[in-house]
C-alpha cells in the first residue's frame, strides 16, 4: 500500500502543480491583455497626433510661405504706384509749363 499512497500523492502533486501553473499562465495572459488593451490604443492615439502635428507645421510652413509672397508683392505695388504717382506729377508740372509757354506766346482772342 505503501506505494499506492506514494502514487496517490504524486498524482495529487502533480494535479496541484497542474492547476496552480494554468492559474499562473491564466493571470499573466489577462493581465497582457489588458495592459495590450489600454497600451495599443494609446501608441495608435500617439502616432495619429505625431501625423496631426507634422500636417499642422507643414499647413503653417505654407502659410508662411504664402504671407511672405503676399509682403513681398504689396511693397512691389507700393513701390510701382510711388512710381507713378511721381511721373504724373512730373507730367503736370510738363502741362503746366506748357500750358504757359502757351498763353505767353499766343494772343488772347477777345
């Protein structure tokens, strides 16, 4: 009987040892699962706003771009119209004058 009992207490160790491993297993396997649950969501969440983060500098990249073209195409006017501006008033100096040489030298018709 002596090695029944020895048997019998094996198997029962062995059961033990058994059930205890598969709860061990149980118990890391959920707890990789919840972890992984809340971790993949959050790493996913991060590249999105890295990707949000690279299409708003490069939206304000072009932005800047756009408004420096813009400074730059408004002074071009400015300076054109400054131009201008001093060629129509050399011409009415030119009207003027002309204008003068005009009555200077031809009768009035009274």
């Amino acid at each position: 009987m002596n090695q029944n009992d020895d048997r019998t207490t094996y198997g029962k160790v062995r059961k033990v040892l058994f059930n205890e491993i598969s709860l061990v297993i149980a118990v890391v396997g959920a707890t990789v699962a919840v972890v992984n649950y809340f971790q993949v969501p959050s790493t996913n969440n991060q590249k999105n706003i890295e990707l949000i983060q690279q299409e708003i500098n490069s939206q304000k990249e072009l932005s800047d771009q756009i408004n420096n073209l813009r400074d730059n195409h408004i002074h071009t006017l400015e300076v054109k119209i400054d131009d201008t501006n001093a060629k129509v008033d050399n011409l009415e100096n030119e009207i003027v004058e002309v204008k003068t040489i005009l009555n200077e030298r031809l009768p009035n018709k009274r």
